[in-house]
C-alpha cells in the first residue's frame, strides 16, 4: 500500500475529504494502482509551532 503523508497546518474536515480524494486520484492516475490501494495520512501542525522566513505562522496569519 502507498503511503501519501502530508504535513501542515491546521485543516477544516472538508479540506481534508478534498485533499484526500484528490492526492489519492492522482497518484493512483500517475502510479497505475488503483485508488483504494492508497493510504493518506494527514499529521497537522498548530500554528504556533511553524515558521516560515524566521517568523511564527500564528503571527503571520492571526486568527480574526
């Protein structure tokens, strides 16, 4: 089973189902082994604990 792991911010549930079927319908075009053999594992990350450019991304983006 291919394993897809992405790393990243906080997602809503919706964002999830999207990121999930589309990783897992392109990767099963380019790869040739069908859909339902892969495996995505989504791991997020609060805000606070990710930088980018020498800055917090909770800083940068502020919840409203």
């Amino acid at each position: 089973m291919p394993v897809i792991t992405v790393e990243g911010s906080q997602l809503s549930k919706e964002q999830k189902r999207g990121l999930i079927l589309d990783l897992s319908q392109t990767a099963s075009r380019i790869m040739q082994i069908p859909q339902e053999a892969f495996v995505v594992l989504i791991k997020e990350n609060p805000a606070d604990n990710i930088g980018v450019g020498g800055t917090m991304l909770s800083e940068r983006h502020p919840k409203k």
